[in-house]
C-alpha cells in the first residue's frame, strides 16, 4: 500500500585516501540494496577499509549477511562504524563483540 511519502533514500559512496577505503553508506541497507553496499566497499583494493554506518536507519539480516563477507574479506582491517539501530541489529544477532565493531 502506499503511504505517499518518497522512498527511502539509501547511497554507497566510497572515498579513498592512500591505501584506506572510508565507504559512508545512508538510509535502508535491505535486501535490494546490501549488494550494493559491499560491492562499493569492494570495489577498490584496499589496505584498511571503514564501514560507516551512522547515518543508516534500517538494517535487515541481508545487510548483516553483507558485513560479515566484508569482514571475512579484510579480516583485520575492518572498522565499522554503526548507527544505534545498527549497533542494536548486530548486537541481536551476537556480533555486538567483534573487533571490527566501533560502538561508542
């Protein structure tokens, strides 16, 4: 049914500096747009890549299935930087612990 609001808007938009990759990604990572996310995060090769999700509102399990190929991919140069609805996500789904996860 629709509401009459505009869609939700989302982006990917990677940023390099020397070898880090900073992707800073916006609205609703679902399953018709997780895909993109990592692809954006894979994209360029990278030494260290950040994932910053503080301006993301909606995080779906495609999204986590998304951030744990990120993190199997740069096993220990990954830092993801998470909204609260994003942190509360993770933490649900028992990721709260990684070490890639920068929860202030």
């Amino acid at each position: 049914m629709d509401q009459g609001g505009a869609p939700p808007v989302f982006s990917a938009v990677a940023e390099t500096d020397d070898d880090h990759l900073r992707v800073v990604v916006t609205g609703e990572v679902d399953m018709a747009t997780a895909d993109t996310m990592l692809q954006t995060a894979l994209r360029e090769p990278a030494a260290r890549v950040t994932l910053d999700l503080r301006a993301v509102t909606f995080f779906d399990s495609a999204a986590i299935h998304a951030v744990v190929r990120l993190a199997g991919h740069y096993p220990d140069a990954l830092t993801v930087l998470p909204s609260r609805q994003v942190n509360r996500v993770l933490t649900i789904a028992g990721l709260g612990g990684q070490p890639w996860l920068r929860a202030d």
